[in-house]
C-alpha cells in the first residue's frame, strides 16, 4: 500500500481516479454495486495531538464538521468523524478517522 503524506498527494490520486472513471464507456444506469476507496494518508508517526489536529483539520474541510474522540467496544478510540455524518450530499461518504490514547491519557500528554 502507498502512503501519502500531504494533501495535494491525496488530492491527486483522487484526480487521477476520477480521470479513469470518466474514461469508462457510459453504462444506462449504474449496476446494484459498492465502489469504495480507502486511502491510507500516512503510517501512524506524529504525536496524538498532531494526529487529532490533521482529523480535525480534514474533517472541517471536506464535511464542515468537528471530529471527535470515540471509544471502540474492543477498548482502543478514535479520534473521528461523525459516525452517521459522513455523506456530503454529493453521493460520496467520507470518514477520516485516527487511533489514539484514551483521551484522558491525551489530555495528560
């Protein structure tokens, strides 16, 4: 898997995807199918709060909406989007989302 460390990374993998999608023959009408893209912005260096700030950051821009800290029923947390809240309205579901501590453990930190 390729890891892409900057916005304009992301920005133009998703170009170049989009270009291959609209060089497909027209279909009438799409088929009953799911089509998802997982893009694995970085490996997980920087801090938690550097971490938590690009979520934040992203979340904003392509949602308009704030992250927050969620617990996982396996005990681990992310610090996400809106669980429920990731349609845009313009047919994609985005969700940015990154592991960290327990968000007592951050505010310690």
């Amino acid at each position: 898997m390729s890891y892409f460390n900057y916005p304009c990374d992301v920005a133009a993998a998703l170009h170049a995807l989009a270009d291959e999608l609209a060089a497909l023959p027209p279909f009438e009408r799409m088929p009953d199918l799911w089509v998802s893209v997982d893009i694995q912005v970085c490996q997980h260096d920087g801090t938690p709060a550097e971490r938590i700030a690009a979520v934040d950051a992203l979340a904003f821009a392509v949602l308009g909406l704030d992250a927050s800290t969620m617990p996982l029923s396996n005990g681990s947390y992310h610090h996400r989007t809106p669980v429920e809240s990731g349609a845009r309205g313009d047919g994609l579901e985005v969700t940015v989302y990154t592991r960290v501590p327990a968000p007592d453990a951050v505010v310690a930190a």
